[in-house]
C-alpha cells in the first residue's frame, strides 16, 4: 500500500515446459511414427494493479498487463515430404478406403510467439439513487507466426505394393518465392480499444434497472503485401487495414422482485454484444497473399521417384 489513498499490487508468472520426442501422429490423426520433434511453449504474465480509493463513494481501478507467450514445434532431425499411403481392404465382407502418413512433417518446424499489451481502467461512483460505472479497456498484440505447412511437400502412394516399391502417384508441394521464404517469423499487429458506462439504480422499491452502453474498435495494424493480380481479375485490393468502427452496444437489464420479500424475483435484459475478434484469418491473409507461395503438383511420369535420405541430408535437395 503507497499510501492511504493508492494500494499498488502486482504479480508475475513466469513458466516454460518442453515436451520431447513428439511424432507426427500427434498431429495427424493416421500418422505413424517417424519424423520426430520437441514441443515447447512458454509464458511471461505481469500485472500491476493501482486501487484508489478517493473518498466513500469514488474509486478508481487502474490495471497494466504485460503477456508473452510462445509455442513452437522444433524439429530433430532433418525435414522430409510427408507420405500417404492410400489403399482399399476387405474388412468384415466391405470394401474400406483408408489413407495412412508413414513419415514427414506438416506442422513443423513452426513457431508461433505474441506479446500483448493492456491497459484497464474502471472508475466507480455511488450516489443516493444510483451506482455508476465508467470503463476502458484496450489491448495491443503483436504476433509473429513461422509457418511451414505444406512447405516439405508430400507424395502419394495408391496402394502398400506402390510404396514398396517407390513408385508414388502424386507429389504437391508449396514453394516460396524468391526472397520470400517464411525464415523469419511473419508479423503482425492488432488494436482493440472500448469505452463503457453503466448506471444501476431502483426505479421502484421492487425493481431495479442497469443501463449501459459500450463502444468497441477492432483496428488490424498491419495490410498484406499488395497483389495486382487480385485487383486487375477481380477488382479486389487485399493491402488493406480493416478497421471495424460501428460496434455499438446499448444494453439494459430490469430485476423485478415481485412479493418484495426477496424469494420470488424475475429477471429479464436485452443488448447487443460484440463478439472477440478474430485474429487468425487475419494472419492467414498476411502470410498467404497470393504472392508468397506457388503450388507445385506433378502426377503420373512427372512425379520424382522420392529420396528421403537425400532430403533428409538437405532441404535444398527437395523437389519443386
């Protein structure tokens, strides 16, 4: 306590935890082992908390918070085309269609890190006839992602005897272009800001009335590299900044207490509400802009007879 206005706290929560030996069937619901990696994620959580309370009937609740957290798929050993082994057995009189990946990596190596920023304040007042309530809350993130799907490529086998002898059907891959490649973590940047008030108050001795109204801004600080291609086929620009501005939320909520007594009480409000924003097609158009990546996909004698220890021994090595 600062003094016998102002009480100061904080708090800090540090963790990291590492999980060894990963294999691709954690991440691929037919996979089987081969391929291995280390899962790792860890978190920086701060918070400062100012409470001041200026008098009876006025206070104010300042907080500041700081997070950091980060999960990433490391691998440990050398990256190689995923494999997928499609085939038809006769189980119990049917013909059943299964598909199985036997190796390669489609999640990893991947690293995803955000830092995030926010800044509470909620400022109390109590009158005879009513309780108010006057608020902020803001938040800025800043994410990087490393993303790698599809980047190591995969080939297709249509049956056990086509794996055996190394004769696959189909090959795709996605492929950076020149100068683009995802070895440094992608950024991006978001800004959520709000103002709120609400006043609680009896308009009868048996009912009671909260009012309130909420403003909301949804900012995404950071647009995608600009495709001409999108604009001049379809008349579209992606290297744009959405901004959402007409979040507004009027909200009232009555409590009736109908014998007076506290046992019989019947409730009812109605609002608009805004939904958490989401963040992820928000990186996905970021790092998928139309001009980072194309696809390469070979079938029948354009498919490469696949060499996993040459992948293995070098990336470069990898067809497309």
């Amino acid at each position: 306590q600062s003094s016998d206005t102002h009480t100061l706290t904080g708090r800090y929560i540090h963790n990291d935890f590492e999980k060894p030996n990963m294999d691709n069937s954690h991440i691929s619901r037919h996979g089987i082992h081969a391929q291995s990696y280390n899962l790792v994620s860890g978190g920086r959580n701060g918070l400062l908390s100012l409470r001041s309370q200026f008098s009876p009937n006025l206070r104010n609740d300042l907080k500041l918070g700081y997070y950091w957290n980060r999960r990433a798929n490391v691998s440990t050993n050398g990256r190689v085309p995923n494999t997928w082994v499609e085939f038809t057995s006769e189980v119990n009189g049917r013909q059943e269609q299964a598909r199985v990946s036997i190796r390669g990596y489609e999640w990893v190596p991947e690293d995803q890190r955000s830092e995030t920023v926010s800044l509470v304040n909620n400022t109390y007042y109590s009158t005879d006839w009513a309780d108010f309530t006057v608020g902020t809350e803001n938040t800025f993130v800043e994410a990087s992602g490393l993303w790698t799907h599809g980047q190591q490529g995969r080939f297709t086998f249509n049956s056990i005897e086509a794996l055996e002898n190394m004769n696959p059907t189909r090959f795709e891959r996605r492929v950076a272009t020149e100068g683009r490649q995802l070895t440094d973590p992608v950024k991006t940047r978001h800004l959520e800001l709000s103002a709120y008030a609400q006043a609680e108050m009896d308009l009868t001795p048996r009912l009671e009335g909260l009012f309130g109204l909420r403003y909301d801004v949804a900012y995404f600080m950071t647009s995608p590299k600009y495709n001409p291609v999108l604009e001049q086929e379809l008349g579209l620009r992606n290297d744009t900044n959405p901004t959402d501005w007409d979040n507004i939320q009027p909200r009232v909520d009555l409590t009736w207490d109908i014998t007076g007594d506290g046992r019989n009480i019947l409730q009812g409000g109605a609002g608009f509400f805004q939904g958490q924003t989401m963040t992820r097609p928000y990186a996905q158009s970021v790092v998928f802009d139309g001009l980072r990546f194309y696809e390469v996909q070979a079938t029948g004698d354009d498919v490469p007879t696949p060499d996993y220890d040459a992948y293995e021994e070098d990336f470069t090595n990898m067809p497309g």
